[in-house]
C-alpha cells in the first residue's frame, strides 16, 4: 500500500478492506470523483465495501482490482457526460472498458469489468458468472435496497456509513432512477421502476 493513499483508501483499508495497490485502481477512483456527485461516489465504495463482506461471508475469492475498478465505475452511465443514450450499466461497461484499455490493461482484464458493470443490472446472472459479478450484483442491491444486508457483519456497517455517508441516496439515487426509467423505457431500469423499485429503495435499512 502506498504511503500517500488518499483518503478513500485510507478509509477502507482502516476497515481493514483489501485496497488494489496500483495506479489503476487509484485512477478509477479518481475518475469517479472528478466526473460523479459526492452521493454516488460514496454509493460505489460503499458497493465495494459490501462485496468484500459479502466475499467474507460466502467465503469466495475474486479479483480485488476488477471488483475495485468496476465497483468505482459502475454507475459512471449515470453520469451526463458518459450517457450515450443507452441503458446506464452498458454505457457504463463501455466507458470502464475503454478506460482500461487505455491505460494498459490486457483485453482480457478490460472485458472483465466490462461484464462486472454490464451484469450489475441483470435480472438474472449467467451460468457460473465470475465471482466478480456475483459480488457486486448482490453489493449494489445491499446498498440500494438493503438485499443481502443481513449477511453483512453489523459491526462494519456504522464503521462504512461513517466513512462513506450516504449523503441522502434514497433521494438522489430515485431521482436518477426515475430520469433513466423516463428516457428510457426499454431498459432494466424501467422495468425496475414499474414494479417498484423506487418503493423498495425507500425502504432500505438506511437512515437516507
């Protein structure tokens, strides 16, 4: 681990999260930062934080780069200037592909998390998907709905929310939410809104 870690990594590795040592992991997570609202940027380390619990308690190996890299641009398609007018997570898995390869990842590498970002929404994953996916398919409904939130330790939970406020998610993230569903009716997003999404977001074990 660096010495100079910001304090986003500093944050998690005091929670004893393993943090990738590498300037592309530290890259993604200054990509997010720059372009996405302080909520979302603490909605995706908060994904990252739950993946590593939920890895914990399913006791399964992953790739801690790929989970990192496609937890910190997962929801970069809700971002205006990555919106390429199609569904979120694909222009999101697109965006995270090419960032990777343009920084010297093998193609391999970049699929990777181009898949991690694309299934994200899935309503079902594939046969024997990568414990990647798995992961933070289940970390990102932790966060957003509270799915799985039971197998999180309850002693990590004020320690991440502390750490990465959720900076009225519900709210914000509906709001996203509903834009995406409106604009774009063929996607998952609206087929999550009209059976209740925004509902169950609501009523996540969060304070907001």
């Amino acid at each position: 681990m660096h010495d100079d870690r910001t304090p986003l990594d500093a944050a998690l590795a005091a929670l004893r999260m393993p943090v990738p040592d590498s300037a592309f992991a530290a890259q993604a997570r200054e990509l997010i930062t720059s372009v996405a609202a302080p909520f979302l940027v603490n909605h995706s380390v908060r994904a990252y934080a739950w993946a590593v619990e939920l890895a914990l308690h399913d006791e399964l190996s992953f790739d801690s780069e790929i989970l990192y890299v496609s937890a910190m641009l997962h929801d970069i398609g809700l971002v205006p200037a990555y919106d390429i007018g199609g569904c979120f997570e694909t222009d999101g898995a697109i965006a995270a592909e090419a960032f990777a390869l343009e920084r010297g990842q093998a193609p391999d590498r970049a699929r990777a998390i181009y898949d991690v970002i694309e299934l994200h929404m899935a309503d079902d994953l594939p046969p024997d998907p990568a414990p990647e996916v798995v992961l933070l398919w289940d970390s990102t409904g932790t966060d957003v709905t509270g799915y799985r939130y039971a197998d999180v330790r309850r002693a990590i939970v004020p320690e991440v929310l502390a750490a990465y406020p959720r900076l009225e998610f519900k709210r914000e993230f509906g709001a996203l939410f509903a834009d995406q569903a409106a604009r774009k009716p063929t996607c998952s997003v609206a087929r999550m809104m009209a059976t209740g999404k925004l509902e169950a977001i609501n009523r996540a074990p969060y304070d907001s």
